[in-house]
C-alpha cells in the first residue's frame, strides 16, 4: 500500500515536507520550513534558542515529533527520545530555504538525494551563511537520465525551470502507480523548455497522484529599456545601492530587461 502523510506545505507558503511509504521505502519530499515558521512568537531581534536544539521548536508545535527522524544532538536538549534512523531517503527538489533548511534537525545517517548544482549550491551556503548550513549527511546527486532505486523504489528526477539552478521534479514508480512530485516549476523562465519535457515525461507515466506547488505556469513579464522600474534598479546598481553579484541565482526573477541593464544576463541561464 503506498501512503502519502504531508507533515509540511499545505494550507501555506513553504515548507514542503512530504513522507511517502510504500512497502520497505520511507522516503521524504523535500524538508523545508515555512516562510512563517514562528512568525506569531519571534521578531528581529527574538528567535529560537540555537543551543537548545529543537526544545523551543517542539513546545511552540513549530515542528512536528517525528520519531526516527532526527539527529541526536537536535534531541539532547528535549524531551523527545532519540531513535536511530527510520527512513530510506529524503529528496531534495532545490535548493530554496523552503525545501532543505530543515535538513539541519535531520539524522545525519539519512542519504540526501539532490542535484549536483543543489549539492554545490548548499555547500557554499554552509561556509558563508551559517544560517542555511544544513549540515552533514550523506549526500547522493544525480542529472536527468539517471534512475536511482532506494528501497525498492524506482525514482526518476526530471529537470524544470525555476528562479534556483539545478530544480528537479520527480517521478516515483511505486506499487500503486507513478507519484509525480513538482517542487517549484515554472514556464516562463530562460529555460521553461525544461518544465515543458518534465510535464510530458509526467503526462506519460499516467501518475495515480500529483504534487504540485500553487505557482504560475504560464506568466510573461519584462520591463523595456527606459521604463521607470527599469531605471530605478540601473540607478540602484550604479550608485552602489544593488549589488548585482549578491542577487545570485535569484536575479531570474527580475524581468530580462531589467537584468541586461543592469549587465547579469548571464546569470538568466541556471542550467
């Protein structure tokens, strides 16, 4: 019997967390947090206790009590009992804080299936931003074409667009029929082609279940040479105010006309 429990991602923005069983295989889709994870308890200058682990987490309901899930020294300050790993695999679909950063709680004994662009990605963030470092774990990547087997499973990560390099949709051939997971995709990025070949790879495979975020599909935006906006930001990278360089893999969210001005184009093809 193949189940699907979503302890994250639904009813808000972020924080996918998606646990599909299916005889042997226990794996999960994504391990993100909310956008607004602790928003109605902590400000700017209040957040969680680092050194208490996940204590501050479990007594505000932030995160779920997940036995088998998370590491040891997460636990050591709470009241939950550490249990050695209890899942075959988490799936990474990209690298944006609402799909990984929660891998930092996570049993680093757990294998990380993600792209090699993710993987190259998070390594950078773990050495200059300590606040997306996710921690150690057993990292397992992957291009289009390949087909990884965990626990019985046949899993089938396909390319898509979106604002982060290396994003992936999956396909999950279970015994109940093809789990076609999205993460976030779009059509009208540089490479919506990518998107296009993960839709019909999906359509083919006839899935008895899809997932998909509540994103645009299909959403056209660009800002001529001369127009105010388009100004305002050349201006604002002119004058020091915008650092182009620190955009990062989000400058494919700026319009294209904006991103030639401000002279980044080259950033708008995260391949």
């Amino acid at each position: 019997m193949t189940q699907l429990t979503f302890y994250g991602g639904v009813a808000e923005i972020g924080g996918n967390k998606i646990l599909l069983e299916d005889r042997d295989a226990r794996i999960w889709l994504d391990m993100g947090a909310p956008f607004s994870l602790g928003e109605e308890y902590f400000g700017e200058n209040l957040g969680p206790r680092g050194r208490f682990g996940l204590r501050d987490y479990f007594a505000l309901d932030l995160i779920p009590r997940i036995p088998g899930l998370y590491s040891e020294e997460a636990l050591a300050r709470t009241d939950f009992p550490y249990r050695a790993s209890a899942f075959s695999a988490a799936l990474i679909t990209h690298v944006h804080f609402d799909h990984t950063n929660h891998l930092q709680w996570v049993d680093p004994d757990l294998p990380v299936h993600l792209g090699e662009g993710t993987r190259t990605i998070l390594e950078s963030w773990g050495t200059t931003s300590p606040s997306m470092d996710v921690g150690e774990h057993p990292f397992r990547t992957f291009h289009t074409g390949d087909t990884p087997t965990i626990d019985g499973l046949e899993v089938e990560p396909i390319h898509v667009d979106h604002s982060a390099p290396a994003a992936y949709g999956y396909l999950i051939h279970t015994s109940e029929g093809t789990v076609a997971y999205t993460g976030d995709l779009r059509r009208h990025g540089p490479l919506g082609r990518m998107t296009d070949e993960f839709i019909e790879a999906a359509a083919d495979a006839r899935p008895a279940a899809l997932i998909t975020e509540g994103v645009p599909l299909s959403w056209i935006v660009d800002v001529p040479v001369g127009h105010p906006a388009f100004t305002a930001v050349q201006e604002a990278a002119l004058d020091g105010r915008l650092d182009p360089a620190k955009l990062g893999m989000h400058a494919c969210r700026l319009p294209a006309a904006t991103a030639r001005g401000l002279g980044i184009g080259e950033v708008l093809e995260p391949g």
